[in-house]
C-alpha cells in the first residue's frame, strides 16, 4: 500500500500530534503478530492467521489487561472447543439439531457473560462463538474435529502468548497508576461536590461534572479487575480499593438529601447550624485536610442540638436533626475515604482500614445487569445464527457455515451496547472496505514476496496505522473491523495460494453473516438510549419493590454498589436522549436514598426487642405497592395512593416504639423517607417530638 496514502488516511481519521503511547502500543502489537505469524509457520499450525488475529484481539492500553484479557481468552477458548468435541461426533449426521445444539450453547455462554460486566465475562463470551466457529468448520470433515479444535487452542494459545510477552516486556503500561490516579480523582471531586452544598454553590455546578462521580466509581471497578494481573512491582490491596468505592458510593445520595434538607429549611435554620456547615466546608475545602479535625466535626454532628425557638415548628426541627445526621455519615464517609487512599498512595497499611470495615469486607462490588434484555440479546443471536444454519442446509450453500460463524461472533460481540445495530452496520461497513486492500496484497504484492522479512516489511505499514486506531476510544471499532478483516482475508498459509473465486465468496459469506446479525439484532434488540434510561429507572423502583418484601434486605454496601453503577449508566443514557439530566438523575438518586432509608428502617425494626410495630407493619405493604406503580414506567403514584402512602408514614412517625437510639434511628428513616418520596408535601399535623 503506498505510503502517501496511509499519511492522508492516517491524516484524516487522527489529525494532530501522534500520541507516543498508543504508537507505543501499535509497535508493540505488530511484532507480537509477526512473532505469532512466524512461529505458526514454522510449527506447521493449520490456519497460522488465527495466532495473528488472535494478537490484535487481545490487545489492550495496560500490560496487566492484556494479560487478564490472554488467560480468560484461553480459558474460555479452551471451554468452547470442549463443547465442539461433545456436539459434534454425537449431532453431526443429524445437521439441524447440531445446528440447534451448538447455537443453544452459544446462547447460553452469551447469557451467562451478560450477567458479569467486567472483563471476567470476556471467557464466556468466547466460550459461546469458538464452539460454533470448530462445530462449523467440522461439519465437512467430522472426524477430524479433535484436530481442528486442538490447532485452534495451538493458535490462539500461541498469539496470547506472543500478545502477553511483548506487551509485558516491551515498556509495559501498568494498571496501578491509572487506579490510584482515578481514585485521586474521585476523591477530589467528592470533596469539591462537598464543599459546594455546603457552601450554596451547587446549583452553579455544570450538571455533567456533577454526576461524574458515579461513573468514576464503576471505572475504578473495572479497572481494578486486572490489578491482580498487573506488571507493577507493588500493587495495591483491592479490598482496599473496594473500601474506598464503598465510601465515595455513599456521597452522591447523601449530598442529596443533605442539599434536599437545606433547601427545605431554608431561612429557618438555626444559627448553630449555620456555622457548623461553615466549619464543615472549611474542612472540606482545605489541601490538608486533618483526620483529627474531621473525628471533631463528627462528634459535633452527632451531639448536635438545636436551641428551641418560637419561631419554629417542631417539623423544621425535625428536618434539622435529620440533615445533621446525614452531615455526619457523609463527613465520616468522606475522612474515611481519604485515609484510605492517602494509605494505598503510600503502599502501608492503616487503622482507617478496620474502620472502613476492611477486614470484614469479602468479595467484590455488585454491577448492575439486566436479564431481560440480555435475554433479548440471546434471542437475536439465535435467530441470525440458525438463519444462516437453515439456509446453508437448505440450499447446501459451500459458505454457509462461514456466515453462521460470523453471525455467532457478531452478535455475541456487541451485545453489551443498548442498541449493537450502528455499531454492526459500521463493522460491515469497514469490512468491506478492507477487501480492496487485501485484494492489493494478495494479487500484486505478496506474489512478489520471496521470504519473511518481505513479508513483514509489506504489513508494517498497514498493520501499524490499524494498531494506532486501535489505541484511539473515538476509532476502535473501525479500527478492529479492519485489522481482523483484513487478517481473516488474506488467510496467511506457510505456502501462498491466491485464488480470486474463495477469496470473494469466504468474504461474501462473512458480511452476509454480519447483515444477518444485524437485522437480527435491529429487529429484536434495538434500544434507543431514551428506553434504556427508562429501563434503568424501572430496575430501581423494581429492586425497591423487592427490597420492601424482602425479609432479609440486602447490605448497604451492595445496594449502594448497584444503584451507583446503574446511576452512572444512566446520565451518558440520558445525555444522548436528549432528556433533561437535572429533572432525571435526582429521580435516580431518589431511588437510591429511598433504599438507604428504608434498610435503616427494616434494621432498626431488626433492633426492636418487642418485634410490634404496627405503623411499620401497614407502611411496607404500601411502600411495595407504590414502587411496583412507578416501576411500570409511570411518573408519578396515583393522588388517591399518594395520600394514603403519606398518611402511612406519618402514622409511623406518630407511633415509633423501642429504645431511644432505635426509635431515632427510624424516625430519621421515616423523615428521609417522606422528603424524598414527597418533598412538596406540607409539614404533618402532629409528628411527635424527637425524643
């Protein structure tokens, strides 16, 4: 390919400096291919171009990912092969069935991937489309599928060991930094938020940074997935890590209701209020901010008392009590959060980390998944896969399993995104449009070839302008359609054999493979950004529904952990709908400090030694009620129901039986409780004193 036209194609889709790390990353992608490529040669390997691909697929920005990324890879090929050799000997003389068998494995490694949002459910996701790509490629020749599927894990095997080494040895990027810096980050803006509800100021805070939080929360999640892989000499302790998230998680929902209980006081808070949130902003505004200090402002809050007034209702009060409250957790969350970092920065451990409950901390944060529509996802991918297994039987098309494998690999692959249909269409695209250039190699330059360097020398050019593409977010996809059609075109053998006829039917047959994953997918699993927000909203208030009937309610930990991550899904949702993100995402975070609320409030009913709390007993059936109306996507519960939801919790308010701590613990979980479903309700007629 001449190099004018690489400079004005590379020129075009990333104009500007070239960034040092990813040509760094592409340089170091194209001689792990080419070790790949050389040693498949020389063993002999069946289809050598698979190790090659199988490099760029495993490429990532940071050494530990890719060598995360290898070992699942190997793993779930490893699965998938094994599934290839149950099927197909046993199916192989009845085609449809092996067909439905094979499909139906591959639907059920998709499911189960689409359950586990990090990079762990990358072994499933392979699981699923090896075993239809051996199935597929045995049909012809069943005896030999031992073969075939031994000399697939051979090549991939082998182009994960070649990605794994050059990446690791060659100016390895490690994970850790990016961790602890995002971690950094995090923290910062915790603090900034901080600073500006106590300050007034939050209201002139851009409304994206102000939801970025959540999305940084679950990024250091998935970051922190590789840690255990990862190049650096000292890494840091993910339970650790995992203590920090847990801390910053509670922020956002407690800055909220503090910001919900100022607001609603308004000019009526007490002068001792007033200057404790200026004392608590000057800590949270400072560079060193003192963990001492922060223990003081702590023990402020939860001996705070405000002096009765005249002036002011018993409510006002009330409200006043229970926005200190939240002052104190989120102060604590906050101190604690910081310790905790500052000892991962220094490598040494604490006694903020028995604090954070670090030593009683097991497992990992829970994500959001979404069964429905991964089993939307799973049904899409059936119906594009045996549509090309019927029509391969049915007019005994030569490439028809070729189509299958692609329409398997091409549903499986993007079934993650809300709506996978643009982004295949664009991978067809992009595949087409590296036939021409694989054309150029196979019938003009490499007859002209005589030995290996030639060969690498021809593909350097190419093959590191893909690379650098790959490394840019904006040009992934194209990048990687390119790069691995491209490689699967021109099919590298030990002995070269161009033959114009395979090469536009194998090539037809995989955009056929693509189109149909495509109209598969278009027609069953679309979703536009506006009903995937929609349908985040709903899980919340469906989970709230669950966690009213619950008997034994999940952790704080791990509501906090779900709602987050499905909060920080949503504001990009929601941004690229066109929906007001201010008007929304106070509804999300309503959902999750409705949650918090009522654990507090089942934990302290937990306490109660007499176990007899009628006002509760009638309050959760109607919490139920009401979360399962508005989880079926309506705005706003019925005026009847409202009422009588908010006639249930002042009852409950009335009447809070059990020892002085609990019974102010579940008065501040109903007060929060009643601000947030119902912040413009008047005051209640008689709330009771908090005693």
């Amino acid at each position: 390919m001449p190099s004018p036209f690489l400079s004005r194609f590379l020129a075009a889709v990333a104009p500007g400096r070239l960034d040092p790390k990813w040509a760094l990353f592409s340089a170091n992608s194209f001689i792990a291919a080419m070790l790949a490529i050389y040693l498949a040669f020389r063993l002999g390997l069946e289809r050598p171009y698979w190790a090659m691909l199988t490099v760029y697929l495993t490429a990532q920005p940071f050494a530990g990912a890719v060598r995360s990324r290898a070992v699942y890879r190997f793993l779930g090929t490893l699965l998938g092969a094994c599934a290839a050799l149950a099927l197909v000997p046993v199916l192989v003389d009845q085609p449809m069935l092996l067909s439905v068998a094979v499909t139906a494995w591959a639907a059920l490694c998709l499911y189960i991937s689409l359950q586990d949002r990090t990079p762990r459910s990358y072994a499933f996701l392979l699981a699923g489309y090896t075993a239809t790509t051996i199935a597929f490629s045995s049909v012809n020749m069943p005896a030999m599928v031992f073969e075939t599927a031994l000399s697939r894990v051979e090549e991939i095997l082998l182009g994960i060991g070649c990605a794994t080494l050059v990446h690791t040895l060659l100016f390895p990027s490690d994970v850790t930094t990016p961790v602890l810096k995002s971690l950094r980050t995090a923290l910062s803006d915790a603090f900034a938020q901080t600073t500006d509800v106590l300050s007034a100021r939050a209201g002139k805070t851009p409304v994206t940074d102000r939801w970025k939080l959540a999305a940084d929360i679950t990024q250091i999640e998935i970051l922190s997935t590789h840690l255990r892989y990862d190049t650096a000499a000292s890494k840091p302790d993910q339970r650790a890590i995992s203590a920090v998230q847990d801390q910053l998680s509670l922020v956002l929902p407690l800055l909220l209701s503090v910001e919900g209980g100022l607001a609603a006081l308004n000019h009526q808070r007490s002068a001792k209020l007033n200057d404790l949130l200026v004392e608590l902003a000057d800590w949270t505004r400072a560079p060193d901010r003192s963990p001492d200090r922060a223990d003081d402002l702590i023990r402020q809050c939860t001996s705070f008392e405000a002096a009765d007034r005249d002036d002011r209702s018993e409510w006002d009060r009330l409200i006043e009590a229970g926005t200190v409250a939240r002052l104190a957790t989120l102060i604590e969350a906050l101190a604690a959060a910081q310790s905790l970092c500052g000892a991962l920065q220094c490598g040494h451990r604490t006694s903020a980390w028995s604090k954070a409950g670090l030593r009683h901390r097991s497992g990992r944060r829970r994500l959001h998944s979404d069964p429905g529509l991964a089993v939307l996802s799973v049904v899409a991918l059936v119906v594009a896969v045996l549509g090309c297994c019927v029509v391969w039987i049915a007019a005994a098309w030569p490439e028809g399993g070729t189509a299958a494998q692609i329409a398997a690999i091409a549903a499986a692959l993007y079934s993650s995104l809300d709506d996978p249909a643009p982004t295949l269409i664009s991978y067809a695209l992009w595949t087409l449009a590296c036939l021409p250039i694989a054309a150029i190699y196979l019938f003009v330059i490499f007859p002209a070839i005589t030995g290996f360097p030639m060969l690498v020398f021809s593909l350097a050019p190419t093959f590191l302008v893909i690379g650098y593409l790959q490394a840019n977010p904006r040009h992934f996809i194209k990048a990687l359609a390119l790069g691995l059609g491209l490689i699967g075109a021109l099919d590298l053998q030990n002995k070269f054999n161009a033959d114009f006829a395979v090469f536009i039917n194998s090539n037809a047959a995989a955009v056929i493979g693509l189109l149909a994953a495509f109209v598969a997918i278009r027609l069953l699993r679309s979703l536009p950004a506006s009903g995937a927000a929609q349908r985040l909203l709903r899980h919340g208030w469906a989970d709230l529904t669950r966690l009213a009937n619950a008997r034994r309610p999940m952790s704080r930990a791990r509501w906090t952990g779900i709602m987050l991550d499905r909060f920080g899904l949503l504001i990009p949702r929601l941004a690229n709908s066109g929906a007001k993100i201010e008007v929304e995402a106070p509804r999300s975070l309503a959902a999750l400090q409705i949650g918090l609320d009522l654990l507090a409030l089942r934990q302290s009913a937990e306490h109660d030694v007499t176990r007899s709390d009628p006002g509760l007993q009638q309050l959760l059936p109607r919490l139920s009620r009401a979360f399962r109306w508005l989880a079926r996507d309506n705005a706003k519960l019925k005026p009847d129901d409202a009422q009588a939801l908010l006639a249930a919790i002042d009852n409950a308010l009335r009447d809070t039986p059990g020892d002085p701590i609990n019974r102010r613990q579940r008065k501040l979980a109903l007060i929060g409780l009643r601000r947030t479903m119902f912040p413009d309700a008047p005051a209640p007629s008689s709330g009771g004193a908090l005693r």
